[in-house]
C-alpha cells in the first residue's frame, strides 16, 4: 500500500530542499524524523512536517502500522517563482527571483520492494 502527501508553494528554492530530502531518501519513518531532527537547514522542518502528515494519513485513512513504513520516494520540484527586483547603483535595477517548491512524499508498508531501491 501506497500513502503520499504534498506541500505545494513553500518558499525555499528546490536545491535547498533536495539536499535534505537527499538525505532521508529510502529510510525507515522513525529513523528519518530522528535524522531530520538534526539536520540545521531550513529545509528539514519542511520536510519533517510533511513526512508527519503522510505518516498520519497512513494510520488514519489506511490504518498501517508506524512501524511498517518506509519512505519509497520523495520528489522536490520547482513551483513558479516570483521576479522582483531592488534598486541598484546608478538608476540600474537588480533582479531578484524568489522560488517555490513542490514537495512529495510517498510511503510504503511493502518491505519485499524495500530492498530494490
């Protein structure tokens, strides 16, 4: 059985994002929240809170065991980004782009897979 959740529109680029979730990549849940508990980027209270959310869906709608879960895949893609600029020297201006991020999250209780990825 498979269990996702999704953060659509957070403000931190997709790179940030991507060097933390590179590090939980294919773990057990208890043992990703623990890692991510330590990890001192931003992007890691993002993805800890939605790895919580898809660990709730999962005992809620589904009831699977906590225990049970693995994290089969989890995506960081770019979401629109907002160009805004600031005022530079001389009458110039100096563009600033400000990115979004899509996070996903999929879990899996099948421990036959887990050992493929």
């Amino acid at each position: 059985m498979e269990v996702r959740a999704s953060l659509s529109y957070e403000s931190i680029s997709p790179q940030k994002l991507r060097l933390v979730i590179d590090q939980v990549r294919g773990m057990g849940v208890t043992q990703a929240l623990t890692v991510l508990q330590f990890v001192p980027k931003k992007g890691a209270g993002i993805v800890s809170k939605t790895l919580e959310s898809a660990i709730a869906n999962a005992e809620n709608n589904f009831e699977l065991d906590r225990e049970d879960l693995y994290i089969k895949a989890i995506t960081a893609d770019g979401g629109p980004t907002q160009k805004r600029f600031k005022a530079g020297a001389r009458g110039r201006y100096k563009p600033r782009i400000k990115r979004t991020s899509h996070l996903t999250i999929i879990l899996s209780d099948d421990a036959t897979q887990r050992g493929s990825n």
